[in-house]
DNA sequence: ATATTTACGTACTTATTGGTACAATAAATA
DNA sequence: TATTTATTGTACCAATAAGTACGTAAATAT
C-alpha cells in the first residue's frame, strides 16, 4: 500500500465528522426535522459538498443510520445474548428504551421508522434493515424464552418478537416525546407481562 | 332573533362545506402534510379566506378537530358505557382501532398528538382536550372493571387508563402506517390481557 | 343615483426550499 | 513556470412557503 500521491487537490472534507454530526442532529431532532439548507448552516459545510459526498439527505441519513447501528443497536442487541435469561434481556432492553442514559432522547431507528414513508430510497431501505435485524434479535430472545418455559409457549415465537418490538419501539417514542421514563419503564414491563406464563 | 338585514355583500363562504373537507384532508394525510397554498388550492378556496375565517391554519386544524370529535370520538366513547363489561369495552376500542370501518385510515387525534410540538397553539390545546376526555373515558371503563373483578385490582385505575390510552393509540398509528388489521387486533387483543386478573 | 358597509379574491411581498453551474483553489506533473 | 487534475464553496436558479395590501363586487342606506 504505497502512498499514492493524488495530483488534485488535497481533500480536507472531514467525511467522519460530518456523519457523527448528522447523526447528532437526526437523533435529536428527528430525520425530517431540517431542510438540507439549514442543515449545511448547522454543519458548517457547504451544500455542494453534501450532495458530492452523500448524493443527497437520502444517502447522509442512510449513513447516519449505519452509525447508529454500530455504535447503539449492535451493543443492545448483543444485551440480548443466549447466556441471559429472558428476564434479564426484557429488563436489559426496557433499561435501554425507558432512559438510554447518553446523549439524546429516544431511539433513531424508532424516529424514523415512525416517517418511513417519507424517507428517501437509500434511508428506507437501512431502516428496514435495522429493524429486521433488530427482530431477528428479539425472535431469537422470544425463542429461547420459549425453550426455557419463561414465556407463553402457545404464542409464536415470530408473533412474540413482533410484540417486543412494538413496546420496545412505543416505549422509545415515549421517551422522545418527553413523557416521564418511569411511567414508561412501568408501562412496558406491565405489556411485557402479557408474554410471561400464566 | 329577526332577521336582521345585513348591510354589506351578502356572505357566499361555504364554512361547514371547507371545515369538512379540511378534516378529510387532515384526516387522510396527517395534520402536517399540508402546506397552506397547497390546501387553499385543493380546497378551492381564497388563502385571504382561510385567513378571515380561521386565523390560519392553527384555527382550521382546532375546528376539524372538533368536529372530528363530535362525528368520531365521541360515539365511541359513548360505546364504553356502564351497560358493558370490561371485556365488551376492550373489544369495541380494538374494532374501533384495528378497522375504523369508515373513510380514511387511522385516527386524526392519534395522528395530530404524535407531532403534538409542531401544532399552533389553538389545535395543540384541542388535542390535550380531546385527549384528557378520551382518557377519562377510559379510566371509567377501568374502573367499572375493577369494581366488577374482570381487572387486576392490584393497579392504579388511573395508570390502567394511560396504559389503555398507550396501546389503543399504538394500535391506530399501526392501522395508519398500513400494518396488517389482523395482526395489528392480534397485538393489541395480547396487550390488554395484561390488565385481566391472572 | 350616490354613498356606505361588508365580503371576497387577485396579486403581491419576503423568506426558504432543493438543487447546481462554475469560478477559485491547491496540489502533482511537465 | 505553465499545465493538468482534483476538490471546494460562492452565488445563483426556479419553485414554493406563509402572509397581506388593496381593489373589486354586492348588498343596504341616504
């Protein structure tokens, strides 16, 4: 891998800064809450330079949106292990939906999920990802709770992932929306208890 | 109450026909998906008119919501009288939330609380009306039930409201969203269960 | 008829939107 | 030093946003 000297001139767009500040500014605020125009003010870039990089909001957003993933859905997802039990994963993730502790309010995945429709091709098609990918955690939690007897074994297991993701995902928007975390903690532990066995 | 003659040109403005056909538009799309020029236009009428009558589009949306209220909320409100059980009140609010049966898709209450923030002043103290009455409808149905045994006794009647509250709106922003009626009935018919006595 | 009062909508303002042409810049190469 | 290539952002575009000044229409009153 020699180093190539490039003959143009040298790039000085901080490519990973910007991400990280759009995904501040999504998280925060929602994925449809600025105009591209504000945006770039926020950012400090400028337009050209967002439509060269990322082809656009579809594709920053989409960007965004793989940060996201790494750096707070995989973590969560990985609190949902085989080595917990099914009371532990549920509390793991009202712990996370109920009050996610760092910066901002409520869950990306959630926001956007709630605009789906309205999202560009390239964010759409990231949502829809994540979200499967975050109930194929949530089947596999469902399922081993199942095998364990701590959950109703005559609910399918996929119906069950399904039921997880809508509490967690209300509990999220919830949270964004400013209601108090512990109304919300107590609210989708009493939905969960629903899933235990009778 | 004569018939005073008025003095100016006679008025023409059709207010019931542009406040019904406001709330099929809010209803259909959602109370932010329309820009003011955009709705004068379809709604064939003057933006100085909309402006005359309503005060803008804040008033427009706080009389559709009415409306809205008294053609739709408030009958099903009424469904959830004392002359039904527990189980009968539950199951009228599923139907109503998992199939509205009539026009548009969706409730626009639900669709307006969810960009609560975003709304004027007028509208957003319609939606906190409308909603506090829902709810009070819904902890009397609690209540009723707890008297009667047919829920846990061991909860506020008060949370078991919001917590009706939470998963009947989550089931009309589902039926909005396009999710599958069945299973959105499904889902919810399993929240619910959490409030019987075990 | 003329004036007065009320209702209405054309046509305008200013600000912002998403999007891009193109000139300026900065390096390597000749 | 001049040329080529790559990168950047100023400065613009047409479309649309919210909101309103003002002229016209249609009735009663004088």
């Amino acid at each position: 891998m020699a180093e190539k000297k490039k003959r143009g001139r040298p790039r000085t767009f901080e490519r990973d800064r910007a991400v990280s500040r759009a995904l501040d500014h999504y998280w925060r605020e929602g994925p449809l809450a600025l105009s591209v125009n504000e945006f770039c003010r926020r950012m400090g870039m400028s337009k050209p330079s967002l439509y060269r990089e990322f082809g656009g909001e579809d594709g920053l957003l989409a960007e965004a949106l793989d940060r996201y993933w790494g750096s707070v859905l995989a973590p969560i997802a990985a609190l949902l292990g085989p080595d917990r039990s099914f009371a532990e994963s549920t509390e793991a993730l009202i712990a996370f939906a109920s009050d996610p502790g760092d910066t901002p309010k409520g869950c990306l995945l959630a926001k956007s999920r709630g605009t789906r429709d309205r999202l560009g091709p390239a964010a759409g098609a990231r949502v829809d990802e994540l979200a499967r990918a975050l109930r194929n955690a949530y089947e596999a939690v469902s399922r081993r709770g199942q095998e364990r007897g701590e959950v109703r074994s005559d609910i399918n297991s996929e119906f069950a992932a399904r039921y997880l993701d809508t509490q967690v995902t209300t509990a999220l928007h919830k949270v964004a929306a400013g209601e108090d975390p512990d109304e919300v903690r107590a609210q989708t532990e009493l939905a969960l208890t629903a899933l235990l066995p009778s």
